[in-house]
C-alpha cells in the first residue's frame, strides 16, 4: 500500500487524476454548464468565464478544496472533474463531488476507478477519516457506483434542492476510514 501510495499516487489501470490546472479551464467551464451536470453536482449557473478564473484561483491557493482533472491513460484526454471539499484537517473529513463532463466516456467504468484513487488518497495519503456525499435520488450511476464502492447511505434530505422547477430529494452517503480498509481487503460486501 505505502509503495502503491507515494510511487503511483492517483494512477490506476485506465485513469489517472492530476490538479486542475488553468489550461483546462474553457472545457471546465463547458462542463459546469451543463444544466446536468450543475443540478448533480449542485452548482447554480450559469457561470462566465471570469467567475470560472476567479474559482480557480480560490481553490488554486486552498488545502482545503482539493479539485482534479480525471485522464484517460491512453491518450491523456480530460473527461471529468473530482474533487475533495471542505477538507476538515481537525475532524479529518471531507466532501467528494465528480462527474464525467464528456457523455460518452460514462458507462465505461471510468468514474468507479477515478473514485477508487480518490478515495485511496483521501484515506490513505491525507489520512481522513470520513469521505461524504450527496446525490439526486434519481441520479442511478452515481447511487450505483457509490453502493459498489461501499459507502453507506446515511439519510434522506427530502426536497432539499430546488431543480428545473421542483424540489427533489438528496441522498446523503458516506464511508468511514475503517469501512475504506475493510473494502479494499475484500472483506466489505456492501450490503452490511
Ligand atoms: C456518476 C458518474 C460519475 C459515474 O461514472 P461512470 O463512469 O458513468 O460510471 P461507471 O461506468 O463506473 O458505472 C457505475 C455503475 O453505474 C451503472 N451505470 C452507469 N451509467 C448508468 C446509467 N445511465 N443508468 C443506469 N446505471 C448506470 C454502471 O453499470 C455501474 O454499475 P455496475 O457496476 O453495477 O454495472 C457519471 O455517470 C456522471 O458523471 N454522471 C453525471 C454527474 C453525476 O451524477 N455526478 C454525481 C454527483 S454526486
């Protein structure tokens, strides 16, 4: 784990993430656009590009909002966006967002690896110990992906987001440091 977590840190078979640099911007700003996209992962919009430079150059200088740039291996090509956020280096916790801005690099698995690396250096390189997130209730691929991985559903928000003219529900998920450990050592089945 300790050679995996310094030698390769954010690489896996197919994706690697990396920081989100400046030159990635325009496409950045193209995605969060996306009605979509901002109603999953929570952002009202629509935001000019200035706006987007001025978030970028917040979170450029800050530890405690960690935003990546999710990569095909094969050619390098940037698909999508993960981040840790809220970072709490007392409590040790965070909160996680991610999508696939390129609709059709989804349903090819790209998302539960890129996930996987983050969670491994979440867990593992910055040493937290809870990872969070909430969801659309409808959102299957997300909900799917985050049951798989073994995050814990831990509540409902009831019509706690107003989307496209109607409330809809939030569900929250969250895995524990423990929980990371036993689901890599294949002793999690998920379904505890
Ligand atoms: C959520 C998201 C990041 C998942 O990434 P992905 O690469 O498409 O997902 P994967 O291919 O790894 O698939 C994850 C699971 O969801 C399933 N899935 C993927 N897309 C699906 C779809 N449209 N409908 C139903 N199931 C779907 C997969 O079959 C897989 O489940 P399985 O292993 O049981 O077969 C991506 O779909 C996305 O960006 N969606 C829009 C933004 C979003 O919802 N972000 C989450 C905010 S919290």
């Amino acid at each position: 784990m300790a050679e995996k977590a310094y030698k390769h840190l954010l690489f896996g078979n197919r994706v690697y993430l990396r920081r989100l640099e400046a030159a990635d911007l325009p496409r950045t700003l193209k995605w969060i656009n996306d009605p979509e996209i901002m109603a999953a992962i929570g952002v009202r919009g629509p935001r000019s590009a200035k706006e987007q430079e001025l978030w970028y150059e917040r979170i450029a200088a800050s530890r405690d909002n960690l935003v990546f740039a999710l990569c095909l291996i094969t050619d390098h090509r940037h698909i999508g966006n993960l981040s840790l956020f809220a970072v709490d280096y007392i409590d040790r916790n965070a909160g996680l967002t991610i999508f696939i801005g390129e609709p059709k690099e989804r349903q090819h698995g790209y998302g539960t690896e890129a996930l996987q690396l983050l969670l491994e250096y979440g867990f593992t390189y910055l040493n937290l110990h809870r990872i969070y997130c909430k969801t659309n209730a409808d959102a299957t691929a997300a909900i799917k992906m985050y049951n798989k991985l073994g995050f814990r559903q831990e509540g409902i928000l009831r019509e706690h987001s107003y989307q496209f003219g109607r409330y809809v529900d939030k569900v929250m998920f969250g895995m524990l440091r423990q929980e990371y450990l036993k689901s890599i050592s294949g002793e999690f089945s998920g379904k505890e």
